[in-house]
C-alpha cells in the first residue's frame, strides 16, 4: 500500500488504529475452526469483504475432520493464514491464534458467524476514540433457524446510535443478552496477554469468562452499531450440546476476584446478578442434561433479587424428568416465535 500523494509506503496502523511504521496490520483476526466446512467459506468471505482492509487473518484448524481446512486453502489471499492442530477445543485454538498474532489488536469470528462489511471499521474508531478500554465489540443480529433476524436484545446501554463506554457492563450482562458476543469483539493483545487468554478448561462459557474477566479491570466500549451476525441455525455450536456443566467458568472467576478484592464496592452488587443469572443458566443446562443434582447444587450457590422466580421455577423444574423439561422448552420456543 502506498501513500497516493508522495508514492511511498504509507505507515500501517497499530493498536487503535494509530500510524505506526512498523509494517504490523492493523487487526490480527483469529477464527478457530472445528468441522464447520459448510460455513467457513462464509466466514472467510465476510472478512475480505472489509472496507478495512489491513489485516491478516489467522484460522486455526482444531483437528477437524470434516474437509473445512481445505476449503480455507482454497483462497488465494496472502493474508490468510492456516494452522492446524490436534483436536484441543475452541479455547485452545483462540490462544494459539493470539500467539500466532502480529498485529496489537485481534478480532475473534467463530466460523459459523459473518461479519458486517463495516465491522473491522467500527471497532477501530473506537479504539482509536477509547484507548483505555480492554474490549471493543459492537452490537450483533441473530439469525434464528427459522429464517428470522433480529437485533440482540441488550439492556442497561443508551439506544442506537449510542456508542461510547457501558456504564455497567455487569448489569447490562445481567438483565438482557450478553453487549459482546464471540464474533463481534476486538481486544488488545496486551490485555489477551494480561487475562492469559481464555481458559483451557472448560468447554463452554469461556469466553464469557474472559469479557467478565477483564471488565473487573478496564473499561468496555461498545457501539450500537451492527458488526457481526451470530447464527444459531447451524450443527455443532457448544452452546446447544446437551452436556452437564457443574459450573460456569466466570463463577469461580468472580469468587476469586472478590476474595482479593479487585471488585469497587459500588459495582459488587452488579456483579453478584450477573453471578446469579450464570449460576441459573446452568442449572437449566443440567436439568436439561439429567443433572437435576448438578442443577440443586447451582441454585443453593445462587443468592438473588433480581431472578427470585425464575430460581423458585428452575428448582421446581430440578424435581421433574429430564424429557419433561426438555418437551417444556421446545413448547416455550414455540410459542416465543408465534409471539
């Protein structure tokens, strides 16, 4: 790329899209891939459709077994960089990914989710306009199985065109869907390095974990502007494996970070709801898994106002059948999509 008034290489951006001279992209994009060959194109095309277009993108291949690795060969970019790898799990591929990394701010796309074309754009200005924030993400559509498209529901955040710093991101985590989701989202590499990535223990939840993470720690900015389009009509997403799951990750994180004191006062109460919702979401996953004991074990570990009744309905649910809790949700998505 070269500057078009004096014919010489024009300096390549850096962390918050700052002029830099060190020939780095401006966003290393890291998207692990794991048997979702039929999706990955998508993916893929959706980040070269940018109107940033300094970038590089890093997928990594988690022992995939389905071909989808051969079809990222396929395109002829130099800024496409596979890497393969036994099968390790999602967390273990972002991390290798941010090792791989060259630029000081990566981007995370799952490989069954698109980008918006002006993504990549948004996230930078933000960066450049918050530098002291540890996240930036935007807001993202759903795209359900039944063809529809809506906007994610997210609380306690101004109204579009809103952009700026959440003002409580645990509250607004709390009381609608999560402000940041896995592929709308860019974080510094130094604060990736920071919060040492996202943890390689657990299968789901993890990401979620790291927003929290570091939020105990910086800022998150975030725009109401649409980035990222996350589908949930597609096979093998972790959050719809019907698998028990004693406890969500970011539980024992904020056990940890209230133990040495790393939460101010004025936002522990904040923190303990949005405990609370994660501690009521996997109960429902557990009851839904056959794990009514697993489940009675989150609820008892759940002190909350905010989410009385929905504990009082899932400890009710903990005493019934497993098929009768699951025939119970499918009737309620029934319903949510005729209304």
């Amino acid at each position: 790329m070269r500057d078009r008034h004096t014919g010489s290489p024009s300096p390549r951006r850096g962390r918050c899209g700052l002029l830099t001279g060190d020939g780095k992209p401006a966003v290393s994009i890291i998207i692990p891939l794991y048997n979702k060959a039929p999706y990955i194109k998508r993916a893929v095309r959706s980040v070269l459709a940018q109107a940033e277009q300094e970038f590089e993108v890093i997928v990594v291949d988690d022992g995939s077994t389905d071909g989808g690795a051969a079809i990222v060969e396929h395109f002829a970019d130099s800024r496409i960089r596979l890497i393969t790898q036994e099968n390790r799990g999602a967390s273990a591929a972002r991390n290798r990914g941010i090792q791989e990394s060259g630029a000081d701010l990566v981007a995370f796309l799952d490989a069954d989710d698109e980008w918006c074309p002006t993504f990549l754009e948004t996230v930078l200005d933000l960066c450049r306009r918050y530098p002291e924030a540890g996240v930036y993400a935007t807001a993202y559509m759903i795209y359900n199985p039944d063809g529809v498209r809506r906007g994610a529901s997210i609380a306690a955040v101004p109204p579009a065109p809103w952009s700026g710093l959440i003002p409580n991101y645990f509250r607004s985590a709390a009381l609608g869907e999560p402000p940041i989701s896995s592929s709308s989202v860019a974080i510094p590499r130094t604060v990736l390095q920071e919060m040492d990535g996202f943890s390689e223990e657990h299968w789901w939840g993890e990401d979620v974990d790291l927003w929290g993470r570091i939020a105990f720690r910086y800022p998150i900015a975030f725009t109401r502007r649409v980035g990222a389009v996350y589908h949930t009509d597609v096979a093998h997403r972790a959050c719809t494996r019907v698998q028990p799951v004693p406890e969500n990750p970011f539980v024992a994180s904020a056990r940890q970070a209230v133990e040495r004191g790393l939460i101010p006062q004025e936002m522990l109460g904040d923190v303990q709801e949005y405990v609370a919702a994660k501690q009521l979401q996997t109960a429902a996953r557990n009851i839904q898994a056959g794990r009514p004991d697993l489940a009675r074990a989150n609820l008892a570990r759940c002190p909350t106002r905010m989410y009385r009744r929905r504990k009082i309905a899932y400890s009710l649910m903990s005493l019934i059948p497993a098929p009768w809790y699951r025939r119970y949700r499918r009737m309620k998505a029934v319903l949510a999509r005729q209304h």
